[in-house]
C-alpha cells in the first residue's frame, strides 16, 4: 500500500519560500529574529526580503523596496514568517508598511512571542482592510528563532551544550601528546555555532588551564559573542586574554553560586542564546540542573586518556533524552546534536 503524502497548499509553498529566505538571516540579526518575506501577485513572487541586521529594515520593508514599481504591491498577498511588528522600535511599524502599499493580503507564519507586539499586528492590518491569515506552517517558522522564542517566553537564554570530546569521554589528552582532539572541519563548524549565540560561557578553571579566546573566527561579518566566564568558588586569571585583548569589553565574571541563577542574569541583560563550551564540571552542573535546551558534541576518533571528563558529576534524575537528533561526519569526527527534552519522573 502506497500513501500519498498531504498535497502542499499554495500558502504553503510561498511560506516556504519564505523560511528560506529567513535562514540567510540566522546569526547576524540579534537581538531581532530571522524573518523572511515574499511578495506574490498572480500566482508568481514579484519581491523578496530577509532580515540581515538589527537596526536596518524588516523583511517586510525589504521586499517592498525590492519592487522598482511599489504600485506593484497594490492587491499582493504578503507571506511573513513571523508576525510584523505594529510599534515603533528601532524602525517604524512594518504593518504600518503593509498598509500604505495596499496589500490584499498578509499570510503570517508564527505569531510574535514578543509581549510588545504578540497578537497586535493582525488586527492592525485587519484595521486597514487587509485579509489576514496566520499559523500557516507555524512550527517551522518558530523554528527559525528558538533561542528568541524561548526568551521571550520564560526570560531565560536558550542554552546550547558544546563539547569536544574522546571516545573515552575526555576533554584533554595526556601532557605532551598534543593539543587537539577533534578535526579542523570540526573546530571550523564550532566557530558557526559561536556566531550563532550571544554568548560562550566558560568556567574559571578552563580560563585558567586553557587561555581560550571564546571569539568567532574565520566568518566574515559574523558579531562578536558576549565572554563570560563563571567563577562562583575562584578568581579567574586576570592575565588571560579575555580580560586583556582588544574584545576585554565583551567580558562579563559572574560570581553567582548555582548555574542556574548566572543564567538568570544574563537574561536580565538581555543576552537570549548562550553557548556553554565547559569545562566538564561547568557542563556537568549544566546537565545535572537540566538546562540545556540543545547538545552539539564533537567525538574524535580516539581513545584519549586525559585526566579531564567531558561532563563530571552529572546526575541526571530524571534523565533526559535527546529529540530530533543528527549526526554528521566533519573530517574525522562525528557530530551530535539535538534538543534535550526532560523525561517525566
């Protein structure tokens, strides 16, 4: 027996141009979301427009300045994959937008988790006369922006578990026997995780064994990410680079007793996505405490022997599992990723 998969409706097919578009986005527009647009007239996309950076124009705006003729959005159906913002920010209101340009039509794809504009944007434009449709393909949409979606809901950063690590489950190998456990097409996708958060997050003993950099290198235009280095016990070195280069203002100690409430803090300021790069006891209070939403591990091809565990003393009552998982080779190594879901005791 054969079964047909659902027939793609015609919202469909143009939100998925859209979400496309929104991707190119990803990383670079902090602390906005990744949003893309599409403009469809007659069956065919007459403009597109993406996101690239807070402060410049909404995708929205972009695929409107795309027209050379702007009479041509008279009687459009616009197809957003989250719903336009309707208050003044940094840019005007992109419904305000919408409006003047005469669209017939506006498809949203996830509505705005974002309290100042959540479920305001629909009745702005129905105000103007403007059909409206939303929740086509909202769950891909939303997924563009997890790390947005999550802060906007709880107030706490989305938390991303990075590690490389040995098939013997170690971060280090033994003294002399050199420095690096996984490939270099594994530490060059690390540097793309990094430009993907607002902040890489450390505890005091890596600062001090370590000296790491916590930069992205090697991507172009990519925006530095927030250093923190957690140090509830320890004074980190205050030799190490991070408190001494160039980026020493991006560095933030924070001296709070649990994980749970420096996180805490960092949502306070702001900071909606945070990469936790170790050390194994970092990671393992960081597991043990539940509070990682998503786990990228790097394993090399070999038994290392070092004297530091990937994630120490996690207990993990109840245990978690890892959801819509992935697995990759980069060079030698494997990558792992997935969400974490918590298992109901």
């Amino acid at each position: 027996m054969v079964t047909s998969l659902p027939e793609m409706t015609v919202d469909e097919k143009f939100m998925r141009e859209a979400i496309k578009l929104a991707r190119r986005g990803t990383g670079q527009t902090r602390p906005n979301p990744a949003v893309g647009c599409v403009l469809v007239k007659n069956g065919r996309i007459i403009a597109r427009g993406y996101h690239r950076r807070a402060g410049q124009p909404h995708a929205e705006i972009e695929a409107l300045r795309a027209l050379k003729n702007p009479n041509r959005a008279r009687g459009a159906t616009a197809y957003v994959t989250l719903e336009p913002c309707s208050t003044h920010g940094r840019t005007p209101p992109c419904t305000e937008a919408l409006a003047r340009a005469g669209l017939a039509r506006v498809v949203i794809g996830a509505i705005d988790p974002n309290p100042r504009h959540r479920g305001r944007g629909l009745p702005s434009l129905a105000k103007a006369g403007i059909e409206t449709v939303a929740g086509v393909l909202a769950d891909q949409c939303a997924a563009l922006n997890p790390e947005f979606h999550h802060f906007m809901l709880t107030g706490m950063p989305w938390v991303v578990a990075k590690c490389g690590l040995s098939l013997d489950g170690r971060l280090t190998r033994p003294p002399g026997e050199g420095q690096w456990i996984t490939s270099a097409a594994a530490r060059a996708d690390a540097m793309k995780l990094r430009a993907r958060v607002g902040a890489i997050l450390v505890g005091a003993g890596t600062i001090r064994a370590d000296d790491p950099a916590l930069t992205v290198r090697g991507i172009k235009s990519a925006e530095q990410p927030r250093r923190i280095v957690w140090a509830p016990r320890s004074r980190p070195a205050a030799q190490a680079q991070v408190f001494t280069d160039h980026d020493r203002q991006q560095t933030i100690v924070l001296r709070q007793s649990s994980l749970r409430a420096a996180l805490r803090a960092l949502g306070r300021q702001g900071i909606q996505s945070v990469l936790v790069e170790g050390g194994g006891h970092t990671l393992g209070q960081l597991f043990s405490s539940h509070l990682a939403n998503e786990v990228v591990f790097y394993l090399g091809p070999m038994i290392a022997g070092g004297s530091v565990p990937a994630v120490a003393g996690a207990m993990l009552t109840p245990p978690s599992t890892l959801i819509c998982s992935r697995v990759i080779r980069l060079g030698s190594c494997l990558r792992l990723s997935g969400l974490i879901k918590t298992n109901k005791p």
